[in-house]
C-alpha cells in the first residue's frame, strides 16, 4: 500500500508541469473586445490550419488540427489580435 502511495505521489508530481503548461493565458481583455468565432476562424484557415476542432479554452481561441504541412496542431491564439500565443505540434 505505502508503495503504490509512493508511485501516485511521483506520477502527480511528473505531471504537475504538463498541466500548468496545458492552457496558456491569452488575454486579460473582456470577451466583449474579443474578435469574432467567424473572423477568428477566417485568420486561422488563411494562416493554412484545417481545423477540425474549435473551442474557447480560459481566456483563448484554441484548435486542434492540421497545419499547413498536414501535421498535427494543437494552437493557442489570443483571441483580441489573433497573435499565436502557443503551438504544440
């Protein structure tokens, strides 16, 4: 039993830096300054991303999907500018 506390207790604390990292801040700004769903996604596919999930994560505009090189692309985008915030491939 004090083994397999052992072994959870090691596993939280290797993870603990992939969560922080998970979901980066974006903006400090209201949603109301925000750019639209529409004009958000029309910056992203002219960028070259094929999306295929779209969603509002925290204070972001976050993707999943392919870049223009056809590889997998999990995107972060400050939802006031548009700016690229972080990519993980």
């Amino acid at each position: 039993m004090i083994m397999l506390k052992a072994i959870i207790a090691v596993a939280t604390v290797a993870l603990a830096p992939a969560l922080a990292f998970a979901s980066p801040s974006c903006t400090k700004e209201p949603k109301s300054k925000w750019m639209s769903e529409a004009a958000m996604k029309a910056k992203i596919d002219a960028l070259g991303y094929k999306v295929k999930t779209f969603e509002i994560t925290g204070n972001c505009y976050e993707i999943y999907g392919k870049d223009k090189d056809g590889k997998r692309a999990e995107v972060y985008f400050n939802p006031v500018s548009g700016d690229i915030v972080q990519k993980d491939d």
